[in-house]
C-alpha cells in the first residue's frame, strides 16, 4: 500500500474505523490484495447457471394447444390430438395449464392415450 495516494489513506483511515468498532472485515483491493480483520472466510463465487437449450422455437407449445381449441372448449367436451414428435408429458402440461388458467381448477380432466393427449372439459 503507498500511503501518498487519497485512495490509500481512505483505506487506512476505514481499517482504522472499523478496527476502532471491533468490526469483522475483507477489503478486496483494485490489486486483488486481500485485507482482513477476524475470521472471516471469502467464499468462492458459483459458475452461472447454463440455460436449458431449447429443443423447439418458443411458444411451439402453446400454439399446438391453441390450434387444436383447448382454448375454445365448452363443458363436456373432449379433445384429442397427437403429439407430432413433441414431448407428449411436456404437451400434456401445457395443455392443462392452460386450461387451468381459462377455465380454473381442476376444469379439466387430461390423460395420455397412446400416442396423444384426450382432454375432457369438466366445468
């Protein structure tokens, strides 16, 4: 540390404040020095999270649902359609929750049924 520079009697003069309150402490410096006071441990930082590659543009799903009229069913009515080499359990949710979110709770009844998903409209 050159003690001629602001910066450096700054940093003297914050150590010496928190020394003066018993404070616990790491200072990372511009030098990627470390100054410490008490036991406390820098803790590695975590990598990023790599996004999830998409398999399918975005909205795939939901517009498979739409165009077959999840959005258009009335009470009593039952829908069936295949999975067009779409993940059939991924499908099978997006249906339902858009069902769930027009229609509310338990609306709707789905099930996988060989190679396609039945939904029945029940309120």
């Amino acid at each position: 540390m050159n003690t001629n520079s602001v910066a450096d009697k700054a940093l003297a003069r914050a150590i010496d404040l928190l020394k003066a309150i018993k404070a616990e402490y790491i200072i990372r410096l511009p030098t990627q020095e470390l100054v410490t006071h008490g036991d406390l441990q820098l803790m590695p930082t975590k990598a990023a999270k790599q996004k999830k590659v998409r398999t399918v543009p975005h909205g795939t799903y939901t517009n498979m649902c739409r165009t077959k009229g999840v959005d258009k069913m009335k009470v009593g009515d039952v829908i069936f359609f295949t999975s067009d080499g779409l993940d059939i359990q991924r499908l099978r949710s997006v249906a339902a929750a858009m069902a769930c979110k027009l229609y509310g709770n338990e609306s709707v009844i789905t099930t996988v049924n060989g190679m396609g998903i039945e939904i029945l409209r029940v309120k």
